[in-house]
C-alpha cells in the first residue's frame, strides 16, 4: 500500500494514516489462452457501450447526493438552495454560482470516469473547520454489474463497509426506468431522514469530496493527492441500495460520537472545499482540484426545517433510527435544561423542564421527573402537540402573574397582550399561535416553538417586553431614545390608535378622486379623432373616385375603436406619469388606501374580529412550498393572537385524495402538528368503474369548486351546531366538543367522500392567499381595522411583491413585469379607477360572499365562486359591486405581500391563454349558443348595466380588448402580407398597414412606456431614475420576444371557446422541474410542434414568394416582408430562447 500524496492544491494536513483498504488488482491476467488480444479489445468496447446508459444515471445520483448532503447538513445555509423536481421528489440543489460551477467541473470529470468503468467509490467527508476532525463520511460504494473483461480482483475486502454479499460476481438485471427511480428515491428519503440520528453539526465545517478510481485513470494536472479521512471510533449506518442495469450503489453513513452538540455560531463563516481521490495499487489515495474559497453564514439547527412528521417518516425508514432520534432528542433537552438552570429559570419545583417532541404523543425531557411529578406539564404539552417546549420561573415573573390572579392576559407591550391560562390542565384550549402563556397557579411561563434554538430567545423577549413596559422611561427632551439595537423578536410597525370615541363610529366618506375619468375622457378623444383621420380619407377618395362600397369600412370600426382603447390608453397615461399629479398615491380615497388605517384596539373596540386564512393547494411539495407559506402565515397569526385577534388556518386540499398514501399521511401530519383546519375532496370520475361513486370537479379551472366545496362543508358544519342546544354555563371546552360532533356525523353522511379535519369554521374576514405566498408578519390587524371601518368595502385587495423561486433570467423576466403591471394598477387605482381582484392576498367579508351566494344549476348547492368561468375572481368582484360593495386596494404594505410568478415558458403560456379563454367567456357565448341566448353573457350584459362607473368599464373593456388584439395580430399580419405585397397601390388610404402599426407600438409601448415608467418609480421615490430607466429597457428583448411569440397561442385560446373545444388547466408550477437538454428539447417538440409547423412552413414561403415565383407576384416589400417575419421569428424562438431548461445547456 503506497502512502499517500501531498499536492499545492491539498487544503489539510499531509497525514500518515493509510487509506481504508478497498482491494482490487489494477489488472488481471486472462486464464483462458484462447483469446486473443484483439477480441479482448472488443469485449472492453462493447462493455463501456453497455456501461454507458447506466453510468450516466449514477452519475446523475451523485450529483443530488452531495447536493442533498450539504443542504441536510447545514453545510450551506437553506437559503443558498433552490428546490427542483428530479426523481419525483423535491430535491434542494446549490444555488450559489461559485459552489454550482464547482460541483459542475467535479461531474465532468466523474462523467469521464464513469464511462469508463473507474470508479469504485464516491466519499463526501464533512470535516470540523475549527478541530480538523473529521465528523461524518458519506460513503457511496460502486460495483460494475456482469463485468467480465477487465474485472477487479475477486478477493474479498477486510473493510466491511465496502464489502459485498458473496456469491459470486453480480448478473445484471434488467430493470425499468420506474423501478430504478423507486429505490434511488428510497436512496434519498433515507439521507433526508438522516438528520434524525446524524448528531448537530456544531461551528464551522468544510466538506470533501474523494473519488477511488483505477490506478490506470487518467488524472487531471491540478488534481492532488489526499488521505482516505476515516473517522477514528465513528459509528456506522448501513443505508439502502439501488441497481441499476450495468451498477449496484450501495450506501454508507460512519459518524463521530464525540462532536458536541449545541447550535451553530451566528456570525461565523463557513468554508467549503472539496477534494477528490483516485486509485494507486490497491490502495485509494484522494487527489484533490483547486478549490475556491466559499465563504458562508451558517444554518439554523441541524439545517433541518422540516416538520416533525418528516423526523417520523425518517425513523420509519432507516433500521434503528428511532433510537438516534430520541437520543438527539434526550441530548437537546438536556442541554436546553442546563441553559435553563444557568439562566435561573427554574426552581426546581415539579412541573418546571423542558420537553422536546420525538413524534406525536412522545416527549423528550428533563429533568428525569417530569413525566411522572403530578402536575399534567407532560401530558398538557403533549395534548397541545408542539415541537417543543420550556417552562420559565423567575421572581419577576412571578410577581408579574401573581399580582393579576383574575385577567385573562398581560400586557408586554404597548400592542401585544399575552395570554393567561388558569392552570396547567387549560394549556391545550389556550391560543397556540402566540407560542406562550403565563400560567396563573404556578406564576409560570411556558413557551413553545417550532424550532428548539428559538425557546431561549423567544422566552427572553417576553421578560425583556415585560420589563420595559413596567419599567416606561422617557427620553430627556433634546436628545434621542436609543435602542439597543436588536431586531425584535415580535415584529410589529407604529401605527396611529384610534381613540374610544372613534372605535364605535365608521369611517367618513372618502373623496372620489377624478383624475382617472379626465384621463378616459382624453383617452376617447384621441381615438375618435384618430379614427375621423380615417374617414377623411374615405371621404377624399370618396369625392375623387365614387365608389359606395367604401363605405363598408363602417362595419371595422367598433373592432378598431374597442382594440385601439389601450393603445390610446397607454400614451395617456405614459404623459399623466411623466407630468400629471402623483400625490394621491399616498393618500387614501374611495378606492384606494395608500395609508395605512387607524388600527383597532381591543380595550376600545372589544373583541377583534376572527380572521380565516383560506388557501387553496394542489400538488405542490409540502416542504418547498407549503409548508414556507405555513410558516409566513403563522408568524402573521401570532403577531395577531398578541394583539388580542384570533385567527385560522383552512386549507382547501384537492391533491390529498390523489397524491400517493405516504405523501397525504404527511400533509395531514403537518396540518395536526400546526393546527390547520383541512378539507379534501375526491378526484375528478365522471364515469366510475363498478364499486365506484362518481365525482365531478366542475371548471376548466379546478380552483373556483375546489373552495366551494370547501366551504360548503364549514357552512354546513354551522347549520349543524346552530341546532345543538346550549345550557347557561357553555364553555369553549362544550364548544369544541360539539364541533367534533357536528364534524364527524357531516363526514359519516359522505360516506368517506370527503376527507377533513381541524378547525373548518369561517372567521368575519377571509384572507385568501395562493400556497407560495409570504404575508407580513403584522398585517391581519391593520386588514381587519379597514375593513371594519368601511362597511361598503368587500374585497381589500393588497398590492404585491414578488416572490422569487430560482434565479433565471425568464422568472426574472417576469418578476418585472408583474411588478410593472403593479406598479400601472396602484397608479389607475389612485387615480380614480375601481380596484381590480386578483383571486389571492386579498380580504373577503365573509358576509357579503354569503350574500351573493347562488344556488347552482347543475347540482343544486349553494356556491359562492362561480364554477362556469376561468375568471372566478372577476366574477366575485362584478357580483359584489352589483350588490352595491366596493373593491379597494391597499397599497401601504410596500409590497410585503409576495406572490410567486411563472417558472417556466409553459406556465407563462397557459396563464395567457387562461387569461384570453375567461375574457372570451365573459362576454361571448359560444357560437353554438348564439341562435337561443345571443351572442353576449348574461355577466356581461350585468356588467354593461351595473352602476360602475363609466371610465372604470373603459378601463375593463380596454384590457380585456388586448387579448383580441393580441390573438388577431399573426392573422392581420399575414393578411397584410398578402395585400401589400400583392396589391400594393391599390388600396384605398384608409388601410394601414402592419409595419406602421408596428412602429407605432414601439413609439407608445417601447418608448413612451418604459421612459414613462421609470418617471413615475422615480417621483414616487421608489428608485432612481438612471436605474430605473436601465432596468426597464434590458428586458425590451424578453418581451419583444414573447408578446410577439404568444399571438398564436391566445388565438387558440379564443377560437376553443368559440368553437366549444375542451381546454383545461392545472395549477401553475410551484417548483422548477430540474431536466436535462435533451428532455427539454423533446418537451419543447411535443408541445409547440403546430407552431414550428407554421414557420418552417410560413419561412418557406416567404422565401419562395420572393425569389422562386414570377417576378409580379413576388413580395418583397418591406413593410410586408418585416411584419410577417417578425411574428414567424419570435414565434419560432420563443418556446427556445425564453426557456432556461433549454438555454442553461444541462447536459
């Protein structure tokens, strides 16, 4: 065995241990004298054919592996990581371009050496920064399937960790792609679950990578030698395995029991390197590239943000893992227990600890007692089922609680009240969302959290509230208060209180500001001058060349007036933001509220109103996207609850009933564990197979029924319990109680159809939210103070941000535009205009939803989203303001409301022709309708009616005209192409054509647009204006591109509603799917190959009306020949250069 190899590049230490045995003769002589040399070189040849498919899937797997590795470990922060699908999982990736580009030359070269049968063994080491020790080895052992030719030495390995069942050397089997992705999950959910028995990474670490390979492999220059980084005295934990046709990857975890155990050191920086290895005689000797210096803030505990039912599902899976899981658990609330004594938090009196959750119902604790001391702290914790909790004894809080034996809540700050629980035994009744409670009897404090390294800190914020707000000293006059810096555990903004006299009375009448209508009424101006231009030319021509038929252009103009509404519209208000008034963006009007409200107070205004938070899921990951939203809302929740509010948490599932078992077990896990109320219905079966019921989800687009059915379960829930008798002494505790009931007779009725639990019951105001969206963490009080002080408003629809899933250029790209498009509706709104709703972060009065309610035709259940159009939302708003509500929009929030945007091109594509399908849908019935009910919707022709006001239909008309306009662009264009290159000469002036047209729309788009934009951000002092200005032109190219390539696709959307054709769609994508070039290219094929089809064929033609046709039909005209081939162009690329699957070139 050589010793190992020092190089320049090699990070650590020169060691004189000897790598781990791995033997295998680097050649073996052929026994058989019957072959020759040169069919030995077509055995090897055809070998390395049959090794290919299948290393290129292991080497895929090591590429997640150490993704997946360093996420899980905490060896990048979580915020360093973006979340893509691969194997059908969610799997969290780097996205740090230094880390990504690393790991990417390490694959390239691992490619290389898979191909060619090398490799013998992947190893990524994780190794303690400040001691060198080596603390975890991930082992990943690679054995060659029916290798015959050129096979390693078939004696057996002393290491055991390497070594393989005998028997003989491995067939290969033939296996599907579906049953290798099946154990490569399996792979994977076990490294995930790791973190239930790995111990805390505690301070800085680095990570290695080393690479056993043949002694004949070819090594890169810069590559240099390293040990083999065993860890001395380390336990080891043999993982699953997965086979593929060609490979067997067999899996190993070996970890040190002597790391401390304790959190990361914020404020640290945390290096990576990464080092690779390859095989010299029998021995493997790491060698190692240069690495860069990556310096990183560390994680949150354990890196492991996921909920304990992922910590349950993981010890299910990994043999013994349920042990390291609750010693992890033992030694947390052991050293919890120890801050605790440190802290003087404790007496020592039974009923004072902590307690850590091992899964549900089974609680880590300390001290040994506490269990069994008489006083219920476990059994209380346990039925209130949190992560984990800690009780808090001090003689200030003792003085605190026990000098207010009869309130039901303690004052820590001049906004937030803390509640207070009689005894022990009411813990599991109190409002969990404020994460703690004064426990009168025992003049205690228990807290909880979802995270154990946040106990401590949110246990000193209360004692640090508590004593400020005791202790209020005022700042000598002249000088300044100071803080002490710290950001607040509770995050709560200033805000004006309403005094006793206005708590009772409702908000004055708001002025009705007219800017907007002056704006419409110039808007109309400019076009009917701009179309009398046309009709003097008809007249001209008229007196010049009488021909009546001219007069047929009468029969374009309500076409030319309705889609030239927004292009006027546009250059009118592209000058109001460059020189009108901007003040009223900061104020509050009828329609608007660029301020924030008074805000209520409960000692004033008496019980808050009760909050419901409605969201609506699908399919999505429950870690990468449900559960951060989770987490935003109840953040917004506790702040509330602190504020003396309550509020719920309805999701309204429509995937439950169809993910797989494992997955919906783990959603419900997650709802129990955070008390959120669910609903689930069954899959869509219209015509069910014997021993099924059928089920109809209604809609093109399921979200409208998914709630409705939602919904009408919590309603019918209440008709129950208003029939349930109530004696004088009801308590919330009898309450319950018959909810339960209530709920459980409701589900026994469907017999098993719907699924559901928690709280379901509607709160006075809904705040309706998308699942990958982030809320502020104070905002329901200032939602509820608005809405409680403007009757008249319904909706409150709040102005959003953006939130961003990944860091390609095409969500990037969108992001602008959303923030754009934001940008022109605050200033619309503000100027008068009705405010627009958008079906998400937004406040519903639950009353008034209740008020236009229907009962529908095709079923005959009351609803209240309408189910029979892809615009739910506009529908609810019409409904709402025929009823004599308003819609308002808030703007005071600095977009703190974020929303997700599309991830990919698709996505972008079908929200358009969503988009184009509900205007369509609005207005029109489809022609198959139009003999028996008329050419236009009953909505419609409420809405032509309804009393709001006329600039604000403009408004509307004008939008909704843009998706016609849109549609019919690839059609004018190539009838324009046909006309002008034809008939050039002989048209009459009042034609214009395309190439003007075109001109025109980068003038007043383009131009005016942008420039104007970037004014406005700048007066309104949300950025600079050279800034701004560069920001909106450098995605001039992106949309040039997609407006001009989304035409065809909005047409189709349009003519399949016309013509009654089936279109539907799904939820938008959540996650970015992570696939290869190839795919992505087969994908772009399949879905976009009538368009391909249409400029392959329209290219060929215009090159043969140009130079294969006689010369007088030839087109060569500019302003035919530019149009026409600017829409084949950004059609044609499109679906290419706006797709990063496409363009990052992942092989």
């Amino acid at each position: 065995m050589s010793e190992p190899r020092t190089t320049r590049s090699s990070k650590t230490a020169s060691s004189t241990s000897k790598p781990a045995s791995a033997s295998a003769s680097t050649s073996s002589k052929s026994t058989s004298k019957s072959k020759s040399k040169s069919s030995k070189t077509d055995g090897a040849k055809v070998h390395k054919l049959a090794l290919k498919g299948s290393s290129k899937i292991v080497n895929e797997f090591f590429e997640y592996s150490i993704n997946t590795i360093l996420f899980q470990r905490g060896v990048y922060p979580a915020e360093d990581f973006t979340a893509v699908k691969k194997y059908g999982l969610t799997m969290m990736v780097t996205a740090d371009d230094q880390v990504k580009a690393y790991i990417k030359k390490i694959m390239s070269q691992l490619k290389e050496w898979m191909y060619g049968g090398k490799i013998t063994k992947l190893v990524v080491v994780i190794t303690s920064k400040e001691t060198g020790e080596h603390v975890e080895r991930w082992q990943f052992d690679v054995q060659i399937l029916g290798k015959n030719a050129k096979t390693r030495s078939s004696k057996t390995t002393t290491d055991q960790e390497n070594s393989v069942p005998d028997g003989g050397e491995a067939v290969p089997e033939e296996k599907t792609e579906t049953e290798i992705q099946a154990e490569i999950q399996s792979v994977f959910r076990q490294i995930t679950a790791s973190v239930t028995f790995l111990p805390m990474l505690d301070g800085n670490c680095t990570f290695n990578v080393l690479v056993y390979a043949d002694a004949d492999s070819d090594v890169p220059l810069e590559w240099g030698d390293s040990d083999a980084k065993e860890i001395k005295n380390g336990e080891k934990v043999q993982l699953r395995s997965f086979s593929s046709s060609n490979h067997r990857v067999d899996t190993l975890v070996s970890y040190s029991t002597s790391i401390n155990m304790g959190f990361f050191k914020i404020g640290k920086k945390k290096t990576a390197d990464v080092e690779l290895s390859e095989k010299v005689g029998d021995a493997a000797q790491p060698v190692a590239p240069f690495t860069p210096s990556a310096p990183r803030w560390p994680g949150s505990l354990a890196s492991h943000n996921g909920s304990s039912a992922d910590l349950r599902r993981g010890s299910q899976i990994i043999d013994g893992a349920a042990n390291f899981q609750d010693a992890k658990c033992d030694v947390m609330a052991q050293w919890l227990h120890s801050k605790q004594e440190e802290k003087i938090w404790t007496s020592g009196e039974p009923g004072e600890g902590v307690l850590i959750k091992k899964t549900k119902g089974a609680y880590a604790y300390c001290p040994a007692g506490l269990f069994e001391d008489g006083t219920g702290l476990y059994q209380a914790v346990s039925a209130l089922n949190v992560r984990c909790a800690m009780t808090v004894n001090t003689q200030v809080l003792e003085l605190f609680v026990s000098s207010r034996p009869d309130e039901h809540f303690i004052q820590i700050h001049r906004t937030l009240r803390l509640q207070v629980v009689p005894n022990i035994a009411a813990l599991p009744h109190c409002q969990r969302h404020q994460s703690a409670a004064f426990i009168s009897d025992t003049a205690t404090l228990l807290v909880w959290e979802d995270e154990p390294t946040r106990l401590i800190e949110r246990a000193e914020y209360i004692q640090d509230a508590l004593m400020k707000m005791s202790w209020k000293s005022e700042p000598v006059e002249g000088e300044e208060a100071k803080g002490d810096g710290k950001k607040p555990f509770v995050q709560i903004e200033e805000y004006d209180e309403m005094t006793e006299e206005e708590a009772g009375m409702d908000e004055k009448p708001r002025e009705t500001v007219l800017w907007q209508s002056i704006y419409e009424a110039a808007t109309i101006a400019i076009l009917i001058a701009c179309i009398g231009f046309g009709w003097r030319w008809v007249a001209v021509q008229h007196i010049q060349d009488p021909k009546w038929i001219r007069l047929a252009f009468i029969i374009v103009v309500p076409a030319q007036l309705w889609l030239g509404l927004f292009f006027f519209q546009s250059l009118v208000n592209g000058l109001a933001q460059l020189f009108g008034p901007v003040g009223q963006l900061e104020r509050n009007t009828k329609y608007y509220s660029g301020k924030a409200p008074r805000r209520l107070q409960r000692d004033t205004f008496g019980p808050l109103p009760h909050v419901t938070v409605q969201m609506p899921v699908y399919k999505e990951g429950l870690r990468a996207v449900i559960e951060p939203t989770v987490r935003s809302i109840k953040q917004a929740i506790s702040t509330y609850e602190l504020q003396g509010g309550t509020a719920n948490i309805f999701i309204n599932d429509d995937g439950m009933q169809l993910i797989s078992e494992e997955e919906a077990r783990a959603r419900q896990e997650y709802y129990d564990e955070n008390q959120i109320g669910w609903v689930a219905r069954p899959k869509h079966n219209p015509k069910p197979a014997d021993g099924e019921k059928m089920f109809i989800r209604r809609g093109k687009f399921k979200k409208a029924s998914n709630m409705n059915y939602a919904m009408r379960l919590s309603v019918q829930v209440e008709e129950i319990l208003a029939t349930t008798p109530r004696h004088a002494q009801w308590t919330q505790h009898d309450e319950n109680e018959a909810y339960k009931s209530a709920m459980q007779r409701l589900l026994d009725e469907r017999e098993g159809e719907a699924w559901s639990e928690g709280n379901i019951r509607m709160g006075d105001y809904i705040l309706i939210i998308d699942s990958d969206t982030r809320v502020p963490n104070d905002c329901f009080l200032e939602a509820v103070s608005e809405m409680e002080q403007s009757p008249q408003v319904a909706i409150l629809q709040y102005a959003s941000g953006v939130m961003n899933v990944t860091n390609s250029f095409f969500e990037n790209g969108i992001t602008f535009f959303t923030n754009l498009i934001y940008t022109n509706i605050r200033f619309s709104v503000a100027n008068g205009d009705v405010a627009p709703f958008v079906g998400h972060n937004a406040i519903l009065r639950w009353s008034a939803l209740q008020n236009i309610g229907y009962e529908c035709e095709d079923d005959g259940w009351e609803k209240w989203w309408s189910e029979s159009t892809v615009s739910e939302d506009f529908d609810m708003a019409l409904r709402l303001q025929a009823e004599g509500y308003i819609v308002r929009l808030g703007a005071y929030k600095n977009g703190g409301y974020e929303e997700g945007v599309s991830l990919t091109v698709y996505d972008e594509l079908a929200r358009w022709e969503k988009y184009a399908y509900g205007c369509n849908e609005l207005i029109f019935h489809p022609f198959k309708d139009w003999i028996f009910r008329g050419p236009f919707t009953k909505l419609f022709r409420t809405f032509i009616t309804s009393k709001m006001p006329i600039h604000s239909k403009l408004t509307i008309l004008a939008y909704i005209g843009t998706y016609y306009a849109i549609g019919s662009s690839w059609i004018l264009t190539l009838m324009n192409y046909v006309i002008i290159g034809l008939f050039n000469g002989h048209l009459d002036h009042y034609y214009l054509d395309s190439f003007k047209v075109y001109f025109s729309i980068v003038i007043i788009f383009t131009a005016l647009g942008n420039v104007a934009l970037a004014v406005l951000r700048y007066r309104i002092g949300e950025s600079g204006l050279i800034r701004a200005l560069f920001t909106n032109l450098k995605w001039v190219p992106l949309f040039t591109i997609f407006l001009g390539g989304v035409s065809m696709h909005v047409s189709q959307a349009l003519v399949c509603h016309f013509f009654s054709i089936d279109m539907q769609w799904g939820a938008t994508s959540k996650e970015l799917e992570d696939i290869s070039f190839w795919e992505a290219i087969g994908d772009v094929v399949k879905k976009f190959k009538y368009t391909f089809i249409f400029c392959i064929t329209m290219t060929a033609g215009m090159i043969c009306m140009a130079f294969v046709v006689p010369e007088d039909w030839q087109i060569r005209l500019i302003t035919a020949v530019f149009p026409m081939g600017m829409v084949v162009s950004t059609h044609f690329l499109l679906p290419i250069v706006l797709n990063p699957q496409l363009m990052t070139f992942t092989w």
